[in-house]
C-alpha cells in the first residue's frame, strides 16, 4: 500500500459526554482537536481525570455507554469514523490504528498461548484469496521487537514485563497500522525498562514510518521522545506544544507550565512563569543537627529457599546490607524491583526477620541497642510507635469504611491514650500540617470521596499521628499524578524539617531520591552497589549501575543546557 | 507432576479422614443401634440382652479395644463390606445401595450436566449483553427462582403435570415394564424420571447462571477483551474464546461443589417423587434408624464429591494454564 502524504489520524473538535442513567452529565472532553503524520510521536500529557483515556477510547472507537461522542470528527488516514458502525470499522480496525494499553499484565488473553492471540488478530483480517502465513508473520514481529521467537508458545504469565511490553508492540504491528496509540505504555516498569520501550519504539517508527500517539503523564518522557505535545485539561487540549520549544521558550498556558516547571524543577531546571508548590519550601528552614541513630542494620542478608519436587533452589534476596537510620535524615533506598527494597522494608516492619545480620533498634531514653527481631515488651510497643510506615498504594492504605477522622484518631488513642474529643482535636491539627486545610471539612470523609494525592496526605499523617522517630516510605509517590507528586515530596521533606522525623525514602526513581534524601543507599540484586551522601552519589555516580539508572531517567533539558 | 501427586495426595487424605469420621461419629452417638435392632425385630416387648449380644457380634460392634475395631473396619470397607442393613435384612448394605445408586446418579448426573451447560450460556449471554433486557430478566428472575424451595416446586410440578393434566407418571421409577434394555423400558423409566429431573432443573442452573454472568462482567472490563475490539476480531470470538472461557474457570470449580448440594437436595425431591434412588433410601433409613445403611449412604455421597472434586482438580490445569505453573 501507497503511504499517502496526508496526516494518519485528523480529530477536529471532538466532544465526549457522560450520560449515566443516574446523576449528572459529564463533558470529559470538550472541542479537542488532533492531528498525527506519518512517522511522527505526538504525546498526550495530562493528568488522571483529564479526559486523556475518553480521547483515546473515543478515537479508537471503543467508547461504551455511557459515553456519547457529541460532536466533532474523527478521521483515520482519509476515511471519516465518526459514525461508522461496528460491521463497517471491523476491516478497519488494526491496520488503520492498532494501540497498546496501559497495563501489559493484562492486555494478551491469559488462558492461550501468545502465539494463538497473534493467529486470531492476523486471521480476523486476512485476504481469503491471498493468506498470510500468520506463524512467519508472527516470528517476523517478534524478530522486530527484538524478543525472541521461541516465546511465541509460551503464555502471557511466563513473560516477564518488559518482554510483554514488547509483545503487545508487536501485536499492535501486526497489520502494519498507520497509527499506534500507546496508553501509558510503560506506567508501571523499571525506568531501565521504561527506557528500552521507548527508544524500541521511536526506532520502529523511523523503520516503519507508523504515526503515533503517547498518552502519560509522565512530561519528562514526552518531552524526551515525542515531536509535539497535546496538554489536556479539564476535557480541553489547552496547548499543542512543540517539544523543542518547549524546552527552549517554554510552554504559555500555566497548566502546561505548572507540568513542564514540576519536572524540571526535580531535575534543577527552571521554566519560565513557574512558581512551584503553594507549600512555602522547607529547604529554608534549617535542619535539626542533633541525628541520632535510630535504627543499625548491620550484614543484613535474608535468604529464601524454594521448594521444586525434590531440588532446593536459593534465592539472595538481600546480601550484606549495612547502614544507619538517623532522626531527622533522609536515606533513600534505590533500586529496580527485585532489588531487595522490599525485603528490607519487610525486616524493618518485623513482617520477616533477617537470615543473618543484624537489624537494632536504638532507644530514645538511653540509646541502648535492641535486636529488633527479639523485641519483647515495652521496647517492642516502643518500637511499633517509634517506627511508621507509608504505604506506596494510597487506595488500598485506608479501611474505605472508616472516616479520616477516625483512622487519624486510632494511633492517637493506642499511642498516646487521648480521649475521643482530644483525639480529634488533634487529627485536625495533624491535617493541617500534611496541607489538608480546613482540616473540618476533611475529618468526616471517607477514603474515596478523597483524590489519590489527599489520600497519600492523610495516609502520611496517620504515620505522624503516633510521633514516631522514623518513617519508613515504601514507593510513597510512585502511584500518583506527576503533578502531585512534587506536593507529596514537599509534604515528606517538612515532616523532616518540622519534626526531627527520620525517613527511609523506598523507591526506583533517583530523581525524587536527589530532592528528598541526605544519603542515598543504591541496590542492585540484593547487595549495595553504591552509597553516599545524594549530592555525591547524584553528581558523580561511582558505579556503573547508578550510571545506568541516572541515564534512563528522562532530560529533555540537556539539549538546552548543552545547546 | 508434582500438580497431580499433590491433589492426588490430598484427594488420599481427605478420603481417609471422611472414612475415619464415618467410623467415629455413630460411636459417638447415644443410644445403641444393636439394641434398636433387636426392639425393631421382636417388635414391643422384653428384650433377650443374649439376644442384643448376638446382633451386635453380627454387626461388627464387638466390645473390643477401638483401635482393633478401626482396623477390623477399614478390612471390611476394603473388602466391600459395610454390613447389614435393618431395614432390608438381611440383604448387605452394599446389595442395597447398588441397587439405588444407579437412579441417582443419573438423575442427578444428568441434571447436573445440563444445568452447567445451560447455566453457563444463560450466564454468559446475560453478561454479553449486560444492562439489556434480557439481562434483567435472567438476573432478576435467578434471584426470585434461586430462593425458592425444590420440594415446594416438586409439589406444584407434581400437582400440574401428574394430576391435573397428567402427561407423567407421579411416582416410582418405572411402571408395569420388565427391566431390561427394551425400548418400551426405557421409555417408561425416562418418563418416571422427567418430573424429579425438571424439580431439580428449576433451580440446579441458578448458580452457574449468577456466577458466570457476574465473572464474565469482570473479565468484559479486561484489557485483552478492549484489545481483541480495537483489534476487530469477531464478536463471536470475543465473547466465547475471550471472555467467556476465561469467565469459565471460576464456574468449574463451582461445579463440583454445587455437586454435594444436588445429592442433598435429591433427598427430598426423592421422597416427594417416591423415586428409588439414594435420597429416598436415606429418608427411609433416617427413619428406621438403620444406622449400617446411614453410614454407608453418607460414605458413598462424600466419595462421590469427593471423587467429583479431584476429577475437576485434575482437569483444572488444562483449562487454566496458569495452575499449570503453579503446579510446576
């Protein structure tokens, strides 16, 4: 087939609503135009609730009830979908536009082989007269994305993440489409893997000239990889940005500038018009020097042994780990997963106790060391206070039955025995001090009349509520907006500043790392490879891995200061 | 491999603790059975204690130490014999129950069977085309039938199709036929069996309806379903080879389940239809305190789900890929 020169997907003016059989009509996208050409990557940024999935949906055609396309067209290469019906799309579908979802755990059907999903898609599309060969079509695609053939007779389950993400990609390019439309493609890997994605797809587009749209809120990879940006907001695209301006000039509407300016603050940029976080920076205010230990983890290795029929396999989860928790100091623990960070976090929360190695737990009174996995009585009850958790998954931290007030009071109580009124009084004071102002209006909730981000909020002030000596935050941001991930970090950063709270910052991003963290601990299969104070360990990088993991973060303002 | 050593070896132990508990429990019970078996017989009157020693001997209720009995137990059960029954002496337990088994197996096989087959494609239909009104119907109307008691309908289907507009013999298995493969037997036993088998049919698919319809919602919300339509595959494939047979996976392990609850239901449906089978026989050996037959019914109905459990166990990982690598 001829590539024609005009643009694969044109959408003018698209309208979607919402019309539930109960409550009111909602305008999840309202008058939003888009345009792609061939072999071009246009991003679409915005955060969750912007109408970024109901755009997609309704391109893709796969809008369900209730949703309503009211106005506006959409047009794959020449031809105008808007109110085709499903018998005259079918044809269409896949070789016009294909798409890859967002969680590729679930996008291959788990009960047959890959290979039989390839069959399906090729054989649903096939001219009787002239069959494709679906097995060597099927090779073919998985040669192209680089992942071995033999895996097309495995199933989905026996396929790592990264490796189904290139699944799917070769799925999508079955019927050599026109158009990709990625949703959030890589939400959810390793920033290495993230990486591998992204660069496998923008060196496909270059091969096979297929347009493309990435749907994320993640500004620093569009910003690195696409041509143009669409912002959405509120239903609208409120800005077509070219990347390259973006970076330069900067974006003009302050929705834009609020994402771009977020993101390039973690990575020490300025963006024009950016004034960050309502939240004054705590960064002025001068840290308690007083650090003592909390929590010594000495040679920490944890072992775990699996059962196969009759053989023992061994796997090193954590391999002689050491370092030192101290009041008022952040140290991040990072790495990929199944790197050992959870396992860590497991021993500290005695969910597990260590193989060999030590972990002691430091008194307040007399600083006198305790074995925490042989903690007994009142050091053990001092403990469970001194030591609280955040937990990465901020929808599932909170019984959705129980109002914050409630949930606030109950470490109140426990802890410090206050009386029910007193106990409130002081859930209020505390959700104030996470910036969930006035605290009344937030005490009678339940979780989910609540956004992820207030959720994390409250979440991080139950943690707070016991007066602990230190925090231990497993991934704290890495399931929310980008948006509001900067609010979070800011959030975590006064609790050190305000409190003297010692934190253990878990993640796989070093960017919030460097913001966050006095020292950083770098992990990699179980063993440290790397530690230091964060400005050092950041700013020159010793081991190779770090290196790797620095690299794969996205810097689209790296041509700027370069140029 | 280990998959199936290990279900097998839990289908081993499972089996030995339901014989085991089969053994205890009568032992546990007040009363003694030899004694009511002797009043049975001699009808009212004294009762001879010689005469109670002898029926308990005959029994297999010796006064011996338990553990002797248990072992003398588990021989006789290997053997095949599980005594003799009051009610039908002096045939063995064992005559008895083959005797009845057959009726209810089909019966309840069949019934089984049919239900799955038809519930599962109610359930996926209804779930398909979700919010219609064919949906509502069979969801509403599942609800209202599921609550309804089978010997309640047993009466109503017996009064409109025996009595008023008589089309079906009311009771037994057969009429006036010799048994044997002829084709007038035959007929006669199918049309015996229809009403205790369309009792149990009204309410047998209910389950398998609300729970295929309610995973198969779930799994139409799935990727790989949104994917299979962007990617313009047939609806018919979509809605059989995607979703309904991952929908399919949870109702199968209901299947066994759902088995014991018909064998209990049968009981009553039985007694109401007079049908030779296993539930009526338990209604008569409840009854007659025929502890032998009791015992060995309540054996060979856990056997029975039991053995239904393991089949649909082994048959699992062929269905389901994933408990194959949990298996390994």
């Amino acid at each position: 087939m001829p590539t024609t020169p005009g643009p694969v997907l044109t959408v003018e003016d698209l309208s979607v609503q919402y019309r539930p059989a109960l409550g009111p009509v909602v305008d999840a996208v309202r008058h939003a135009s888009l345009r792609v050409d061939p072999g071009e990557l246009v991003g679409l940024a915005g955060e969750s609730g912007s109408g970024k999935t109901t755009f997609a949906q309704a391109v893709l055609r796969l809008l369900r009830r209730p949703g309503h396309v009211t106005g506006g067209t959409i047009r794959w290469g020449d031809t105008d979908v808007t109110d085709l019906d499903d018998d005259a799309l079918r044809p269409l579908r896949w070789s016009a536009v294909a798409t890859v979802f967002q969680s590729s755990m679930n996008a291959l059907n788990p009960v047959v082989r890959v290979r039989r999903v390839f069959e399906d898609v090729i054989a649903a599309h096939d001219d009787p007269d002239r069959p494709t060969d679906a097995r060597e079509r099927a090779a073919e695609l998985f040669d192209l994305v680089s992942v071995d053939p033999r895996f097309l007779d495995r199933y989905p389950h026996e396929l790592s993440g990264g490796m189904r993400q290139r699944v799917n990609l070769a799925l999508a390019l079955a019927l050599r489409p026109r158009l990709v439309l990625f949703d959030e493609p890589t939400t959810g890997l390793d920033v290495v893997v993230q990486k591998s994605v992204l660069d496998k797809i923008r060196e496909l587009q270059a091969r096979e000239r297929f347009g493309a749209v990435l749907i994320t809120h993640d500004m620093g990879t569009l910003l690195d990889n696409a041509d143009r940006v669409a912002v959405m907001y509120e239903g609208e695209v409120v800005e077509d940005l070219n990347t390259a301006q973006a970076v330069t000039t900067g974006p003009r509407h302050p929705y834009s500038i609020h994402l771009v300016g977020s993101y390039a603050e973690l990575l020490g940029e300025r963006v024009p018009g950016y004034t960050g976080p309502e939240i004054a920076e705590p960064a002025e205010v001068p840290r308690p020097v007083a650090h003592d230990p909390v929590v010594q983890v000495e040679d920490l290795r944890r072992r775990f042994t699996r059962r196969r029929g009759w053989r023992t396999e061994h796997v090193d989860a954590v391999q002689g780990v050491s370092f030192t928790l101290r009041e008022g100091a952040v140290t991040a623990l990072v790495g990929q997963s199944g790197s050992g960070k959870s396992t860590i976090a497991r021993v500290l929360t005695r969910i597990d106790v260590p193989t060999s190695g030590t972990v002691r737990y430091l008194d307040q009174e007399q600083h006198r060391p305790h074995d925490v996995a042989a903690l007994r009585g009142a050091v053990a009850a001092e403990y469970r206070r001194n030591v609280q958790y955040v937990f990465q998954d901020p929808y599932s931290a909170l019984n959705p039955t129980l109002t914050v007030g409630y949930a606030l009071s109950r470490p109140l109580a426990n802890y410090h025995h206050l009386g029910r009124r007193a106990a409130l009084e002081r859930a209020a004071d505390l959700l104030e001090q996470v910036g969930l102002t006035p605290a009344g209006r937030y005490l009678g909730r339940l979780p989910h009349q609540l956004s992820g981000g207030q959720r994390q909020r409250v979440v991080i002030a139950r943690a707070l509520a016991a007066e602990p000596r230190l925090v231990v935050a497993d991934e704290p941001i890495a399931s929310l907006d980008v948006s509001i991930r900067a609010e979070i970090l800011e959030v975590l950063q006064s609790l050190v500043a305000d409190h003297g709270v010692g934190m253990l910052y878990i993640t796989h991003d070093l960017l919030s790392a460097a913001t966050l963290a006095d020292d950083v601990l770098v992990l990699r299969e179980g063993a440290l490879v790397e530690s230091g104070p964060a400005a050092e360990v950041i700013g020159d990088p010793q081991a190779d891995y770090t290196r790797e993991l620095l690299d794969a973060i996205p810097h689209p303002f790296a041509r700027r200061t370069s140029a | 491999m280990a998959y199936y050593l290990r279900k097998t070896g839990y289908f081993v132990l499972t089996l030995w603790a339901a014989v085991t508990l089969n053994f205890v429990i009568p032992r546990l019970q007040p009363g003694d059975p030899a004694e009511i078996m002797v009043r049975q017989l001699s009808g009212q009157g004294e009762i001879d204690p010689a005469q109670v020693a002898a029926v308990r001997a005959m029994l297999g209720y010796g006064d011996e130490n338990v553990l002797v009995a248990y072992g003398q137990y588990l021989r006789q059960l290997a053997s095949g014999d599980l005594g003799i029954s009051f009610t039908y002496f002096p045939f063995p337990v064992v005559d008895v129950i083959g005797k009845a088994l057959p009726w209810t197996l089909v019966l309840v096989g069949l019934t089984q069977v049919v239900s799955f087959l038809l519930g599962t494609l109610l359930g996926a239909l209804a779930a398909w085309r979700r919010n219609s009104r064919f949906d509502a119907t069979i969801s509403v109307g599942s609800t209202f039938v599921g609550n309804l008691q089978s010997v309640w309908i047993g009466l109503i289907v017996l009064f409109v199709f025996a009595y008023t507009l008589g089309w079906f013999p009311a009771s037994g298995g057969y009429g006036y036929t010799d048994p044997g493969w002829t084709a007038s037997h035959v007929a006669d036993v199918v049309a015996h069996g229809f009403l205790p088998a369309l009792t149990l049919m009204v309410t047998a698919p209910i389950g398998f309806i609300l729970s295929m319809r309610n995973t198969m919602v779930q799994v139409l919300g799935e990727d790989y379903i949104r994917l299979a339509g962007a990617a313009g595959l047939r609806e018919r494939t979509v809605a059989l080879g995607y979703a309904a047979r991952n929908a399919l996976l949870p109702v199968v392990t209901g299947f066994a389940l759902s088995l014991g609850v018909l064998m209990g239901g049968s009981i009553l449906i039985e007694s109401v239809f007079d049908y030779p089978g296993m539930g009526r026989l338990m209604g008569e050996a409840t009854a007659n305190r025929d502890f032998p037959l009791m015992q060995a019914i309540l054996l060979a109905t856990i056997v029975i789900v039991l053995t239904a459990n393991f089949v649909v166990d082994l048959i699992y990982p062929l269905i389901d890929p994933r408990a194959r690598r949990a298996a390994a």
